[in-house]
C-alpha cells in the first residue's frame, strides 16, 4: 500500500480527495492536516510515502511545508495539488523539491497515477501549466523583493515593513521600487496584484 498525507485547509476538498484516493486499491491515506505548519510533524509522525499539499493553507504554504520537508522528511515524496494553476506557483513547487504539480479539477484518476508516478522516480506536471509556465518566463523577483513586497501587501508604510524586515527606510524603498519597475506596475499595490496573480508572492 502507498501510505498517503493529504494537507488541505478546506475539510470538503480534503476528505473528498481521501475518499477518492481510498478506492484505489493501493492508496491509503494515513493522516490529514487542515495547515501548512503541521505538515512536517504528521509526516514525522505517521510516516506517508507521498505528501499531497495545497497551496494556500493557514500557518505555512504548500510550497514552504516542501521546502521544509526536504530537510526533515527527504524520502517523501511531494505533490502539490491546487485550486491556483498560476506558473508561478509551478516553478516555485518545483524549486522546494516537489516532484508534482496538478491542479484540484484534474480527473481522480490522474492524481492517483500522479501518486504512483512519483514513487517511481517520474515528475509529473499538468500540461497546460508547464506550457503556461514557459511562456510566462522566470519569476524577476529575487528573494528579498518578495519578501518587502508581500510586506507591503498590507498596506503598511515603508517605516512599518523597515521595522517589520529589519531594514532601513531607503532599503525599503529601494526594493519596492525595483519590485514595481520588474512587474510593469504603477504603483506598490498595482505591484502586488501583478505578483500574485502570476505566482510569485
């Protein structure tokens, strides 16, 4: 049997997903988890071969709970399943360490064969995305500007984001410019939208 974690904030989608994994004869789901932040502890705990994640979840996303599986829970292996089929989700899934990517309307059939594909070594990512995510072209954002631009999404000023980051006002402002200027916005919250709706926040 394939030992299967499902982690999903909404508890429909999350026991419709275990109900239509149950019926494969070689899949059982062991554990789920309704957040982000308790993904690594029920892996710890109830052992799965194949972590199934969504993206959007409360305390921690998807994409972070693989990136920290990788260093606690190596041999497992992570399927990022979502509502979001943004390409910039999909190069960020895959730059945590996950080996697929598949969004929620995908047919059961196709995530069951996802599970099993993994554990043989395959990545598996649906197709329209992968196709999406060439043409989109890398995230331009590095690392920190995401980080001050999801800061800013709040609406917090640049003193607030300086304290919050502990950077200095013109640093701040540094980054949100740049941030701008990569995403062709007008303006920080212009800025933020743009991100988002790409994948890159």
């Amino acid at each position: 049997m394939i030992r299967v974690l499902l982690a999903d904030d909404q508890s429909m989608v999350r026991e419709a997903l275990a109900t239509l994994l149950g019926l494969e004869a070689d899949i059982e789901v062991v554990a789920q988890v309704a957040r982000g932040d308790e993904v690594v502890a029920a892996v710890l705990e109830h052992r799965p071969e194949v972590a199934l994640l969504d993206i959007e979840m409360p305390g921690m996303t998807g994409i972070e709970a693989a990136g920290l599986l990788r260093k606690a829970a190596p041999g497992v292996k992570v399927v990022i399943v979502t509502t979001f089929g943004r390409p910039g989700y999909l190069r960020r899934a895959m730059e945590s360490g996950a080996e697929a990517f598949l969004v929620k309307d995908a047919p059961a059939a196709q995530l069951a064969d996802a599970v099993r594909r993994v554990l043989q070594g395959e990545r598996v990512i649906d197709p329209s995305l992968a196709a999406a995510a060439l043409a989109e072209g890398a995230d331009p954002l590095t690392g920190r500007e995401r980080e001050v631009l999801n800061a800013a999404a709040d609406g917090s000023v640049n003193a607030e984001i300086a304290r919050r980051l502990l950077l200095s006002e013109g640093t701040v402002r540094n980054y949100l410019s740049t941030a701008i200027q990569k995403t062709g916005a007008r303006n920080r919250a212009e800025a933020v939208l743009i991100a988002r709706e790409k994948g890159w926040l």
